[in-house]
C-alpha cells in the first residue's frame, strides 16, 4: 500500500502542471540571438558534477525563484546516488583541513542524507512496475543533446593532383571510445549524406557533389530548399561548383543519449496536494482441496496536485550514464532514417555522425543549429524578432531535410512545450558547436574550437566515468588558455 502511494505522489508531481517552466515561457526574458537560447537548460544539465558547488548554486537559485511567488520550500526530493554526491563526493566534502568536524559526519553519514541547506531530503526509489523484473525510477530518464563540427577543407589550389587536401583533420571526443578522435576530411567526405544516391561515396565521376534537386511540392515546405551546386556562393562570392576542393563539411551528431536524473524542490504539504483512498475491501475464501485460505485485498488511492506553484521540477542535473549516440561511426541516409523510425537513435544504433557537404568558408555563424535548418516553433517563440524565422541555419538544409525524410521525424522532436512525462520518444534535432582539436605546425594538438553545448566547455579524455555518476567532478582543463589565439 506504501509502494502504491509513493509511486502515485512522485508520478502526480512529475505528470502536474509544469508552472514556472510555462511562466519563463509566456514571461521570461526573450533571447535576442540563437547563441543564448536554452542558457539556463545547458547551465543546469549536469550541473552536480559539472561544479563541485553546482549542488549549492542550484538550491539557492532554486529558492530565490520560488521567493518570487512567495512560496518557501521545505522538502527536496532527490534521485538515487545524489545523496552521495552531496555528503562524499570531493576532497571539499570530507578532508578536515577543507571542511572541518564536518568531514567526518560526511564519511559517517555516507548517502544517508538527511537534510540540505536546513531542508529535509528524500530519495526516491525505483518501482517494480507490471511485474518486468525491471525497476523504474521515474525520476530518470534518457535525455538527448546534440553538437556539430566543421571540418575545414585546407586545400588551396590542385596540389599534387589532389582534389582536396586528404591530411585535412580535426580532432573531436568520442564518448564511446572516452578519447579524441581523428576525423580527416576524406573519411568524412566518402560519408556525406546531401548525394542523391545514399550508397554513393558522395561524389559523382568529375567528382562534383550529386546534390538533391527539391521538387515544386516539397518547396511548399518551410524547410524545404531547392539546392543546387550553384545555388549557393562561396566565401569569396564565387559560385559554388559542388567539387571537393571548394567545400568543407558540416559533421552533425545530435543523438547523444545519457541517463539524466531530476529532482523536485516542493512546499511539501496539504497546500500542494493530497493523496486520496477509496473503498478499502477484503475477501477471504478457503480452498479445501489444497487446504489454503485465499486473501483478495482491494485498494484505491489517487494523488492530486492542487497548487502547481508549490514546487518546481529541476530537469536532467544529474547524469548517471551515457547510453549512445557520442562515438564517431558514420550515418548514411537510410540508417538514419532507418533508426529514427523504430526509435533507436542514440540506443540502439552504433552510428553518430552525419556528414553535409557546404560551400567552403560557409560554416554556420551561430553556435547552435537545427538539422531541419529551423527550430521548433516552440523555440522561435522566445525570440524577440520573428525574422529569425526566415533564416537558413546552413546551406543546404532543405537537401538534408528531405535526404533524411525529417518529415517523418518532425512531430517527435523536443520543443519546449514537451512535459517530464511524455508518452511518445523525443528525438533532438539541436546541435550547439562542440570541442574542436587541430594538429599545428609544431606536431601539438591544439584546442580551436570550444564546446558551446550542454556538457561545458571541459571535454577530455576520461569525461566519461564522470557522465556514467562514478562519484567524480569534472575537471577543469582551462581550454581557453590552451588556444592559439592568432
């Protein structure tokens, strides 16, 4: 009867009315570029192991916002290991000399955490739903994010016969692997999906990119763009002919999956809701024939929100697993399609990469981008200019779009709008600029590009025990100071 309860509570706050997500939706500050979107949303993912503080930082911000509509909290509700993270997880936490007589109550009190910052704290617990053998933690979930790359072609003119320089490579983290990976400009460009023939290398005979040609009914879609070689210019304003030697190649990987946990901070009590029993029954027969007495118990409850501003949803701050989508195997049209359409991008599928062919020196002003080549109306809505609304986020978008038949993936993507508990699986379609690495002239490889998305700007070889919750902090690499600046 406890289990029941329980599992209705969490499922009733984690399924009820999302209120501050909706009030920064209709009311939040609009953002007035693409770089700024979804600040707090990268800021928070991760959070707890991306800053030994990240726990601090987030309860006072936390209680500050619910402040604003006069409610004082007086519950957390954690997800499973978090307790760990806040009594033992750093020398800060349990080293006499960094926090005093308190570090050894933290050693002792191990992930028994009982209060935080003068307020009382729950862990959740996994449920044994319909008898699966399979606990689930409602407060975990697989959450995707995306980056892209581009990988510039060096090549200035037909040396040595060469259509493109093949030593042309960058340097990117693959999370499978838990290192960089080398991605040179000829694996990637034998992998460029905008080719009207998928099973092509990506070039036709004279070594000219098939590029897709839209047809008059797919130019009534918003996404759609006719894209020919020479439907695009060049940096240097001259048309681009589609051949190698002028293009460079846009790398997208945007089903990056891990195991994201939540937390809930709440005005506990009648205010926020109750939980509701019915008829209470009890049935007892005998079974003569195997001489047995048979119990039938019956039991109804309900948990009701009734005050959604008395709590406040912390989404995806603690990662407890990275499941797939981060290595750097190469996508074709059909795999993508393919893996899409039964759900299995980032799970099930053992490819990442998707490779696009531009005009070279037309790498995407902005930060983040959408493979479709727009955001989700959802998005655009924060903006405080519709005119973003027309803009291409990169040549040849519409080729891509209908490459991949995104048509079908369209109604499945993350928006803003999206719940905690959603019944149909999202697929990301955002990607944010990821950590780049180049060989230089002196043989040293050398950051040129920070990660601008959700997982910060420290990417390194062995992130990975961090992401997979093995009680470890990010470290600081102070990649900034790394780069060669001229």
């Amino acid at each position: 009867m406890h289990t029941t309860c329980y599992f209705g509570v969490i499922h009733a706050l984690l399924s009820g009315q999302n209120y501050y997500k909706e009030w920064h939706k209709k009311y939040g500050q609009q953002v007035m570029r693409a770089n700024d979107l979804m600040q707090a949303e990268r800021r928070r993912w991760a959070i707890i192991q991306k800053d030994k503080n990240g726990l601090y930082i987030l309860d006072a911000e936390l209680k500050h916002e619910l402040k604003k509509e006069g409610v004082i909290p007086n519950v957390w509700v954690w997800p499973d290991k978090m307790g760990i993270y806040a009594n033992m997880v750093g020398e800060h936490r349990t080293k006499f000399a960094e926090r005093g007589p308190q570090a050894n109550a933290n050693l002792e009190a191990g992930d028994q955490r009982t209060s935080f910052r003068g307020l009382p704290v729950f862990e959740s617990q996994s449920f044994d739903v319909d008898f699966t053998g399979e606990p689930i933690d409602l407060m975990i979930r697989n959450q995707q994010i995306g980056s892209f790359y581009v990988l510039d072609n060096a090549h200035e003119g037909g040396t040595e016969g060469k259509s493109f320089d093949e030593d042309a490579a960058k340097y990117i983290y693959s999370h499978d692997s838990d290192k960089f990976e080398k991605i040179t400009f000829k694996d990637a460009w034998s992998h460029i999906i905008n080719a009207s023939n998928p099973d092509a290398t990506g070039t036709q005979d004279d070594g000219r990119v098939a590029i897709f040609n839209v047809d008059d009914n797919a130019l009534n879609n918003v996404n759609a763009r006719a894209t020919v070689g020479t439907a695009y210019k060049m940096k240097d304003g001259s048309a681009w002919d589609g051949t190698a030697k002028n293009s460079d190649i846009l790398i997208l990987r945007p089903s990056q999956t891990f195991r994201m946990a939540s937390c809930i901070l709440a005005k506990g009590g009648n205010d926020l809701g109750s939980t509701y029993h019915g008829h209470h029954d009890f049935m007892l027969s005998d079974d003569v024939v195997r001489k047995v007495h048979v119990g039938h118990y019956t039991f109804y409850s309900k948990s009701v929100v009734k005050r959604p501003k008395n709590y406040i949803i912390v989404e995806n701050v603690f990662s407890q697993g990275y499941v797939g989508g981060g290595g750097v195997n190469w996508h074709d049209a059909s795999s993508f399609q393919g893996s899409a359409g039964d759900g299995s991008l980032g799970v099930g599928s053992d490819k990442s990469l998707i490779a696009i062919a531009i005009p070279k020196g037309s790498a995407p002003n902005s930060n983040v981008i959408d493979i479709t080549g727009r955001f989700a109306p959802s998005i655009y809505d924060t903006f405080k200019s519709n005119a973003q609304r027309i803009e291409e986020h990169y040549h040849g978008s519409g080729a891509v779009y209908n490459a991949l038949n995104m048509s079908t993936v369209d109604m499945y993507r993350s928006t803003h709008e999206d719940e905690y508990m959603t019944r149909v699986k999202r697929v990301n379609t955002v990607c944010w600029r990821g950590h780049e690495m180049v060989k230089n002239g002196k043989g040293e490889v050398k950051p040129v590009q920070l990660n601008t998305g959700h997982l910060g700007e420290n990417i390194y070889p062995g992130l990975r025990k961090v992401l997979d919750g093995e009680n470890s902090f990010v470290k600081d690499m102070d990649w900034a100071s790394k780069m060669d600046l001229v």
